[in-house]
C-alpha cells in the first residue's frame, strides 16, 4: 500500500538542530569535478547479462523501460559493464544453442554458476537496449588452452556486436588483486600483472584488427583497469600504474570497485553500515586517498575515476537490509558523496535474484519479477544530476554540505557553474513494523539553508517516500510508481501520495524544508 507521509497527523516536526547551512549561488572553486554523464550507471554479472538484456528474439522490455526511465531523469541512458566474477569463469562453446549454460557450485556460490559456456548468442543481448552502450569484460582468470581459445574467439563476436554505436569499453578480468594466492601464485606482483594484462589486452586488438579495424585503435579502443576489488587488498593501485599499466594508452576509465561490507560480516546493520553518513565518508575515503596519490604522482593523468562495480554489502547483499528502503536512502547518499570526491560515475552492480539489484528482470523461484527499493534511489540521484539532453552536454558539479548528525547528508547540484538543486536525505531509522510503528507519530526534522542572492522565490520539492526504513515495497520517486506490476516499470503516478509540493525563500534567503524520519527529497531552484 502506498501512503502519503507527509499530511498526516502522524508526523511530528522537530525543531531544527543547528543553524542554516549556506548554500553558494556560484559553484565553489574547490568543488570537485564535474561528473561524466551517464552518472547513475550500472554492472551487470557476466552469468546474469542474458536474464537482463534477452536476445534478439525476446528483448527484456522490463529492464530497457526501467533504463529508459533513468535516461529521462539524468538525461542520459545508463552505460552498462558486463562482467563480474564470471566473467573469469566463462568459457566459449562455439556449437551451444543457448546464450549461456551455467551450472552452480554450492562450495563456491548458490549465487552464481561457475562452470559457464556461452555461445554465439550470448552477444545478441547487447542489442536489445536502444541507446544503451556497454562495456564487454573479457576472462583473464584461468590461464588455460581453453582460456586463451575464448579471447581468441569472442573478440570478434563482441566487436561486431558492439559496432553500432553501443561500445563504451572493453575489461580485462575482475578483480584481479584478488588472484594472488588462489589463481595465481602467492608471489604475484604488481608488474606480473601488469606484464599479464598488456599481453593480453595486445591479443584483442590483433584480433580486433582483424574482425573490426575500426575498434582496434583511438576512442574504440579503450579499457577500464584495473578493476580492483579495492585500493588497498593485494595489489596496490597505484603501483600498476607506476608499473606501465597504461603503456599503450588504452585505458579510458580508471576503475576501481567498492563495498561497504560483506553481507554476513559481523555488526553490519542499516543504521550502523548503510544509513550512516559516516559510514560513507569512510568507505569513499580509500579512493579519495588514491585519486590523490595518483595525481601527487602525475599518474592517470586525464583519465577519469569511476566505480565500475559497487553496492552496498558484497556477496550479493543481505536480506532485509540490502533490498529494503533503507538501502535505497543510502544508494542516495554514496552516490552523491562519490559525486562530491572527484568519483565521476557510479555502475551499482545487478544480478538474477541479487539481494541489493535494483530490478529482478525475469521470474525464478527464488525472487519474483519486479522493481526493487534501491531503484528509486538511483532515480532521484538520477534527477538531482541532470545535465540535460546528451553525453556531451552535461557540465554538473556536486559538492557535500556539512550536516551535524551522521544520519543526515544534504548536497547541492550546480549546472554550468549555477546552483540548480539541494539534496537532503535523512536516515534516522524509522521501521513501519515493531516498535516504531506501535508508535502514535512518525518524526520528522526540520533543515534550514540560506541561499546567497536567491531570496524571496519559491522551490518545488520532490521526495523519495515509503513507509519506512525496512520497506520493500510502497515506495515513490515524486509520486511516481515503477513497479513491473502497474505498467511493465513505466512510470505511473500515484493519486495516493501528494505532490506539487513548494517550500518559499524567505527575504533573507533562508529556506525550511520537513523530512520524515527515512525520507529524502530535492529542493529545485
């Protein structure tokens, strides 16, 4: 059931906490810089593409609706990496009638196969997302005849799959500083890998330049690397690029994964782990640290940091944390947060019954079709990013505003150098079920900004709603419903939750806004 939160006698509104914060009409010159659009972007399991995407004679219209409502928020259509930890499994079976035969191994995942084939169709899916544009990982993991055989063969089905002006990149392997000591030797260093990946990523454009010579060299020819699993396991980021990781000039985006903590690591919680904007700042500190040094060290230069792969708990994310409303509220925060540290995009990572996915896109019977809460977060980040119409058209910057409690995160959007919203996510855990719900009111808090040179103007206000932090269903972006069960994830509106809502700029350039406890809005200016 969807409700309306705000006008209710339920909600009881607290006086606020601390003083206005400011907000500068003018992009702040440390801010840093701007994001790459498509911001909100994702990954997709390598095992799991073809339940996503479909082929060519049954597309997934579900998951390219829910892509397309994103392109209409942010402008642009999400950019997709294919990869994932089996993608280090996959091996070519030229005669496979299927797009994929995968067999689980209890001992290593109930989540995913790993012994995988694919065949030739497995390529048809990545014509079936207009618009669209992918990267393609390829197997660096097993060093077999069998291995080697795949890269030699796939290249050529990848590139002419990838030709129609939906190629972004291409990946060498997933996670490699995670090799050392399982598929590789315990002593295996940073030049070793290095010395692996050009080899290899040298095989593909051979072939490239063979299948499609058009791909085998400038924009068409890019990477993203190293693809660690993060900055400080194994390998040592930095060092692979002191080491020639870039020799050839063929990494585009600089990549690096990222969790918050493992789905069964003791302590983890939503208020401790996911909704805690300390948390957050903590987790992204590791990647600011090598942003840093790799720009101490005049190395990288040029090439833009992003997270090619994240969510929130890794192994696939924890029941009743990772797919409930709170994860949604804390997709909001990190992924402005990243936006705010010189993170230019995000790729949140998606799989078949994914317990953090932001969309189930087929039925099994272990998760039911349908969209899921932390899609709508990647809708109102997707909204507060807006640049406009195109890849190239897009000059968005976001900086943190400093909040005093660890539950609330605010941020402010600048276009082309002018502030054009103000984000504001409170998530002090208010559960609809048990206790809080016994409760006779839902609290709220008030925030206070003072806008430089904007008074005496009204804002519209947009807010990401539910009934509480362990929601997993009931949930709206702007009163908007993207729920596979209404309209096939096209967005509907809901005449049961309010909108339209405008909060007034006073003479003094002060602005109120109300959140529920669990709740988040936008301030458009």
């Amino acid at each position: 059931m969807f409700i309306s939160l705000l006008f209710t006698a339920a909600v009881v509104t607290a006086a606020p906490s601390s003083s206005a914060v400011s907000v500068s009409k003018t992009v702040p010159k440390d801010a840093a810089s701007g994001i790459l659009a498509p911001f909100v972007s994702f990954s997709i399991e390598f095992s799991s593409f073809p339940d996503f995407a479909g082929n060519k004679s049954k597309p997934n219209r579900f998951s390219n609706q829910l892509l397309d409502n994103l392109a209409d928020l942010q402008g642009v259509k999400p950019y997709i990496r294919v990869g994932g930890n089996t993608q280090d499994f996959a091996l070519y079976d030229p005669n496979l009638k299927t797009q994929i035969n995968g067999t689980v191994v209890p001992s290593v995942s109930s989540d995913y196969p790993y012994i995988i084939s694919i065949g030739p169709s497995y390529f048809e899916a990545y014509n079936t997302w207009p618009g669209a544009k992918f990267s393609h990982g390829f197997n660096l993991g097993k060093k077999t005849t069998a291995a080697m055989n795949t890269l030699i063969s796939t290249v050529p089905l990848a590139c002419k799959a990838l030709s129609n002006g939906n190629f972004a990149h291409w990946e060498m392997g997933n996670e490699p500083d995670l090799f050392t000591g399982q598929v590789r030797p315990a002593n295996w260093t940073e030049q070793d890998y290095v010395d692996e990946w050009l080899s290899k990523t040298r095989i593909v454009q051979r072939q490239l330049s063979k299948a499609c010579p058009d791909m085998a060299h400038g924009e068409y020819y890019k990477y993203l690397a190293p693809s660690f699993a993060g900055p400080s396991n194994r390998l040592n980021p930095v060092k692979t690029w002191q080491d020639g990781l870039n020799s050839d000039n063929d990494v585009g985006m600089n990549s690096m994964h990222n969790y918050m903590g493992g789905a069964d690591s003791p302590g983890v919680t939503l208020a401790h782990t996911l909704m805690n904007h300390t948390a957050v700042i903590k987790s992204v500190a590791n990647h600011v640290a090598v942003i840093n040094n790799l720009e101490e060290n005049n190395l990288a230069k040029g090439v833009p940091y992003i997270l090619g792969e994240m969510n929130s708990l890794y192994h696939q994310g924890k029941p009743g944390l990772s797919n409930s409303f709170g994860a949604a509220l804390w997709g909001v925060d990190f992924n402005l947060y990243c936006a705010s540290q010189n993170i230019r995009r995000t790729h949140m990572h998606q799989g078949t019954d994914y317990r953090y996915a932001s969309w189930q896109p087929i039925e099994t019977n272990k998760t039911s079709m349908g969209t899921k809460a932390p899609y709508y977060g990647n809708a109102m980040v997707a909204a507060m990013l807006n640049g406009g119409k195109g890849e190239h058209n897009s000059n968005v910057q976001v900086v943190n505003l400093p909040m005093t409690q660890e539950t609330d995160a605010a941020y402010a959007t600048y276009v082309n150098g002018r502030l054009a919203r103000i984000a504001v996510i409170n998530m002090q855990e208010y559960n609809y079920t048990g206790t809080d719900a016994a409760s006779a009111s839902r609290p709220s808090a008030t925030y206070q900004f003072h806008l430089s040179e904007t008074p005496s103007k009204s804002l519209s206000v947009q807010r990401l709603l539910a009934n509480g932090t362990d929601a997993i269903t009931g949930i709206t972006w702007d009163g908007w419903s993207y729920n596979y069960e209404l309209k096939g994830g096209n967005p509907v509106r809901l005449s049961n939750v309010t909108i339209g809502q405008t909060v007034h700029v006073n003479s003094k350039g002060l602005v109120e806004l109300e959140l529920p406890y669990s709740s988040a809005a936008i301030l458009n200016l």
